[in-house]
C-alpha cells in the first residue's frame, strides 16, 4: 500500500514537471506552446492560393506551424476554402476568394494590414487581408501574437500600420565577431564562414524581427572598419541580406569616413575632393550591383576618434551630402549620427550635439537622417530627451536607443528600457505643445543586445527589451506597460503574466534609484563601464570623467546647466519648468543644478536624505522582485527560473555595491552623517576604489 502510494506520488511529479520542461529561451517569444481548450480559436485550414510568393511563403510556414502547435491538430494550407472557420490570407492579387469579400484597405500602407471575421459561403472565416505582401506577414504575426497571448481576437475589422518606416536594429559587431558593449556572446554574423555558409539562426533572427516589425538591420559597428566594403565583404553581406529579404529585413552597413584612404589608396578623404566623391559613388554601385535593394549606411564621424569632415575643415553637412548623393540615385539612405563630440572640452558635452547640428538644419540631402540618441548624453539611466528632438525643422530624425545595457547593468541586471523609451517618446517637445518627441520622428534604430547565446540576449528577461524595440517602432503609443504584457504572456505563459510585468515596469527605476538618484549620471567605471566610479577624475579629457558630471564637493552636488547655457537649447516652456530648483521634477534635479547638500526638496528631506534614501530604495526593490520571482517558482521551467533567481541575486549584490560605494564617496566629500536608520557603506571608500574589473564584457576595440 505504502510502495503503492509512493509510485503514485512519482508519477504525479513526473506528470506535474513534465508540463514545465527545461527551456533555454532560444525560441524567444515564439514559443507556441499549447493552449488550453477554453483559449483556442478555432482554425481549420489557410487558404492561400500563391503560397510561394514573397513574405506570404513565410507567412504561411509560421502560421502553420504556430497554429498546429496551438491547436494540437494539422492546419494544412490550401487553396480554396473548404471548411468552416478557414484563415484567408494574401492581398486581393494573391488571393482570388478575397475579391468575394468585402475588404477596405485603407488608409493604404504598404506594410499595414487589416484583420476581420466574416461568413464566405455560408462559412465562417477569418481573413488576413494587405495591400502589399509585407502587411500580410505582419498580420500573420499579429495573428499568432493575439492567439499565445490568450487574447480575443477582434470581432470587427481591425486595422494595424506602423507609425514608422523606420524600424530598425543597429549592430555594434566587429568583423572579428566581438561585438562592441554586447553581453550576450559572439556577433551572430560569421563573417569568416560567409558568404558559403549562413547560420541557419539568421533565419530565426529574420523571424523574430518580422514578428515585431524590425524592417531593417545596421550590420556593423559605428565604430567601423571599412573592410566590410572591400568586395568579397559585399559578398558576404549579400548572403545575409538575401537570407533576411524574405521578411521584410533591409541591410545596412557603417561606412568608414576614410574608406577611400585605407581601401582605394587616396590620399584624403576630403568631402570636397572629386577623386573622393566618385569613390563613394563608385562603391555605393558596386554594392548595389550585389544588393539592390541594400537600405544604406550609417556613419559615425568625428566622434570618439573616428575620422570624418571636420579632419579637412568641411562640416558635418559636407560630409553627410556627399555620402548620401552616392546613395540617393540608388534609393538608399544616409543615417548620420549626431553623437559628436570633438576634441576640445566642451563647457557642457550635453550641449554638443545640438550645438554642431542645429545649425545645418536644411544643410542635408533628402535622403539624410540625423540619427540622434534619446538623451543629450549617452544612454545614462535616466536623461531628459534630447533637444534635437523638435529643433531640426528641415532635417528628419531617427531616434537611436541602446536595447543593450551598457549602463544599466549589462545583461545579469533585470532593467526594462520600455519605461525609459515611453518616457522619451512621450515627452512633449514644447512643454505645453500638443507635438510630441514620437511626432519629429521618421524611425527608431536601437542598439542590439542580441550575440550567440543560446537565449540570444544574455538574459530571459533582456529579450523584452528587443521585443519592446520592435513593438514601439511600430506604434509608439502603445505604452510600455502593455508591450510588457504581451511579451510576458508569450515568453512565461499568461497566467505569470501579472507578477511578471510588475517586476518589468518598477526594474528601470530601481537601476536609476541604485545608480545615480535624483539626475545623476555618467558616474560608471572606466572603460567597461561595470560598476559605480563617481570618484573617477584622471581620464584623458575632462568630460570623460564622472566629477564632470556630478560636480559634487563639500558644499553641494549636480550639474548647473542655466550658467553652462544648455538649458536654452529646449523650448521655453522647458525653461520655465528646469530653469528653477524648486520647479525641476526631482529625478531630474542634479541633471539641471548644483545644489548645496542641505536643499530641501519637496518631500522635506535634504538632498543627501533624498539621495540616500533612494539609493537604499533602489536595492530594496531589486530583494522585492527577487521574492515575487520566488514566488514564480512552479509556474515557470526549472531552467529559466533558476537563471533569472541567480541573475536577481547578481543583481541585488550590485546594486548594493552601488549604493554603498556612492554613499561612501559622497561622505568623504560632505562629511556628513548618514540619516538615521539607514545602514552605513558596508566596506570603506578606499576598498570600493581598489575594485578591478579588466576582462568585464563589451569593452572591444574594432576588428
Ligand atoms: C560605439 C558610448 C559607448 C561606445 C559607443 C559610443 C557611440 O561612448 O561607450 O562604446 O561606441 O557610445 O554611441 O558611438
């Protein structure tokens, strides 16, 4: 009776873990796992009558295996409509039996689609209906998105087209396959083994992109290496773009400034040289003679040592202008980047962008886009929007964002960057104006975080990042909170979904809180950037160092940008609200002032009560997600559980780090007591300085 009982309790652990196999995360958001009976849609076939032509064909493969897999039964793809509850899909070219049914494209978009239920003789149907063939393979995705999430599909048309035609990733890998501030492994692209052997994950990378919208990819690093023109590399990138085209993905390169020197033998690299010009012109055709439709480059000039037009007295204008004609007569694009600062140190390296670019506004080709990064600075946990945003009248935009955690906490730190993206785009560009930063803009680029890991990001939950690219290109409206809902309910399964996106939506404000409270940047280590060094004052340049940017001492902390003139760059009403202390948002206060230690903000505390008491905040939240992630346990695979704890526990370790060695570091300038009831650094100043992490990830030189 006892052996009895006990063969029945091992057999309902084997059943009850059986459902909860180990997953390595490789299938990302596309797990398409099966749905309970209460949650599935009924679809018995799809009708498609080209089922080869471009993007439908992948169209087609992924709904058939994401609904046979759903559902538990086949889904084959046919060609007329022979049962109930069929799935048309195609545009009415492709798809003669749409013609029967009452469809409304409009407004016309070449890459929105409408979805609507309908009766087709005497059947029930749904139907997947676009102008062109990209909105069919958006609506397919759209469609399996809606049925693994558990939500119910639509009972009238509905209509989707994406705010942006820009959507793109902006990889910053090497040729030697490191990837610059990437935390999640080797570059995918295997440079050596193209172009006679494609990785078949390119494809799984193309489909995870298309499922999210990404229409585009920047292959290299800003940081380039002109060999990536050099014939045989064209080849090679033709390879990938030939894998990619299939879903919608253009490729793009970094162009090298001085190309023409290290790969044509000129002596310059001269804007205005005619032998410079028709060397662009002549390598833009030979890679459009490979690749027709190749998107175009991105550049990254006289910024951080790389070459450009200000190193023969022409401006950023001149050398954009002559990249672009190259590209123009091909119908490709020029994304020139507006992160520059040059050699001198500048009053205030916030100020630098606008102050080169604002200038040559109406200076640029049609087919130039300032690709210009969310914050003035550089990705910092939390900066204001960049003034850029609204001030380029004639000159488009592209906002580029880092999907990958250079400064906040690379992959092992659990940070959702759909907050920090909301933040920005929401942002009104006049204060009390109806435009928004989302309206300037004609595309998002974000810096990738995807490599060779298994799970692609480096952790579980730095996919949501990529997935949140994705879907705020698409409609920057959507919110931050719902993007996390939809890629919680496909990654970890609905019923987790709630616990899982409240640790989502708090993670950016508990890095911010542990790492730099009230406006405080730039206050990372070294090089690799892992770990707090506000300390750090003998770099190179002056604005390289953190106490340029915190500016504290015995009397006070934060950045006084009215004297530095940087708060003029914003529109008035802007000044009106950061102009004063007492009307700055405190998460944004040492950002704008430098203020004594004992200024009083408006919950009554000092700023040193304030800055400690959010420090502390900020590890207390990381042990609060580690015990709502505890509480996960059973629900979620072994494998996945176990990471994201240890990664929680890495997280918690840090944060702390940062926390005590910053407060240490403030105390030896103002000598102040910590407010009571807040525990004291638990090591000194002098040990948190002594720290060394030479082989922390991400910090590569170009190869
Ligand atoms: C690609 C920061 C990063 C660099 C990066 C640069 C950029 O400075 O630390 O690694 O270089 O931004 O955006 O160009």
């Amino acid at each position: 009776m006892v052996f009895l009982r006990r063969l029945l309790m091992l057999m309902l652990t084997v059943a009850a873990s059986s459902s909860l196999l180990a997953e390595d995360g490789y299938e990302l958001w596309m797990r398409y796992r099966l749905l309970p009976k209460s949650k599935q849609v009924p679809v018995s076939q799809i009708v498609c009558p080209m089922p080869t032509a471009r993007h439908i064909k992948q169209a087609q493969t992924e709904l058939k295996m994401g609904l046979e897999a759903m559902l538990g039964h086949s889904v084959n793809v046919v060609d007329k409509v022979t049962k109930e509850n069929a799935l048309l899909i195609g545009t009415p070219l492709t798809n003669e039996w749409l013609n029967e049914l009452d469809v409304d494209l409009r407004p016309f978009n070449e890459e929105a689609f409408v979805y609507f239920p309908a009766v087709f003789r005497g059947k029930k149907v749904h139907v997947i209906v676009a102008q062109e063939l990209e909105g069919v393979m958006y609506g397919s995705f759209w469609f399996l998105r809606q049925l693994q999430s558990g939500k119910p599909l639509p009972k009238k048309r509905y209509y989707s087209a994406p705010r942006y035609k820009l959507r793109l990733l902006n990889h910053w890998d090497n040729l030697n396959r490191s990837v610059e501030r990437g935390y999640a492994g080797q570059s995918i692209w295997d440079w050596h083994k193209l172009p006679e052997y494609v990785d078949p994950r390119i494809t799984d990378y193309a489909r995870a992109n298309a499922s999210i919208g990404i229409n585009g990819t920047v292959l290299t690093n800003v940081n380039a290496n002109a060999m990536v023109l050099r014939a045989d590399y064209i080849l090679k990138t033709k390879a990938i773009a030939d894998t990619l085209r299939p879903y919608g993905i253009k490729v793009y390169l970094t162009a090298r400034f001085s190309a023409p020197i290290e790969l044509g033998g000129l002596k310059t690299a001269d804007p205005l040289d005619p032998q410079v010009r028709q060397w662009w012109k002549e390598k833009v055709a030979e890679i459009y003679g490979e690749i027709n439709d190749f998107g175009g480059f991105v550049v990254k000039a006289n910024s951080e040592g790389q070459p450009g037009p200000q190193n023969y007295g022409r401006s950023h204008a001149d050398g954009a202008n002559m990249i672009a004609e190259a590209l123009e007569h091909h119908g490709g694009i020029l994304m020139w980047r507006a992160f520059v600062y040059d050699d001198k140190t500048p009053v205030d390296r916030a100020a630098q962008a606008y102050s080169e670019f604002k200038p040559l506004d109406g200076k640029f080709l049609p087919n130039v886009i300032v690709q210009v990064k969310n914050g003035p600075i550089d990705f910092q946990p939390r900066e204001p929007f960049s003034p850029l945003f609204g001030a380029l009248q004639q000159t488009p935009s592209l906002m580029e964002v880092q999907v990958t955690k250079e400064y906040l906490g690379f992959a092992t730190h659990l940070a959702y960057l759909g907050t920090m993206w909301q933040e920005a785009l929401a942002s009104p560009t006049r204060r009390l104006g109806k435009q928004k930063v989302l309206d300037t803009l004609t595309g998002i680029a974000g810096v990738s975080n995807i490599g060779s890991d298994r799970n692609w990001c480096g952790s579980h939950f730095d996919q949501a990042n990529w997935y949140a690219l994705g879907r705020l290109a698409w409609d920057p409206t959507l919110g931050a909170e719902r993007v996390a809902d939809e890629w919680a309910r496909m990654t970890f399964g609905p019923a987790v979904a709630k616990p899982v996106v409240s640790m989502l939506m708090r993670s950016r404000e508990a890095v911010v809180n542990y790492t730099g409270p009230l406006g405080l940047t730039h206050l990372m280590a070294t090089g690799h950037h892992y770990g707090p060094g506000p300390w750090v004052n003998n770099l190179g340049r002056a604005d390289w160092n953190p106490v340029y940017f915190h500016r504290a001492d015995k009397d006070g902390i934060g950045f006084d940008r009215m004297s530095a003139g940087t708060l003029k760059q914003y529109a008035p009403g802007w000044q009106e609200i950061w102009g004063k202390p007492s009307t700055t948002p405190d998460n944004l206060l040492l950002w704008f002032h430098h203020v004594p230690w004992t200024h009083r903000l408006g919950s009554g505390k000092t700023v040193w009560e304030e800055l400690v008491s959010r420090y502390t905040s900020g590890v207390s939240e990381v042990a609060s997600m580690q015990d709502e992630w505890a509480k996960l346990k059973n629900k979620i695979d072994p494998a996945r559980h176990s990471q994201v704890t240890e990664f929680l526990k890495i997280q918690h370790k840090e944060a702390k780090w940062w926390r005590d060695a910053s407060i240490a570091y403030w105390q030896s300038l103002n000598g102040l007591p910590l407010p009571n009831g807040f525990a004291p650094p638990e090591h000194s100043l002098e040990f948190y300085k002594y720290l060394s992490h030479p082989y922390a990830p991400g910090n590569t030189h170009t190869g």
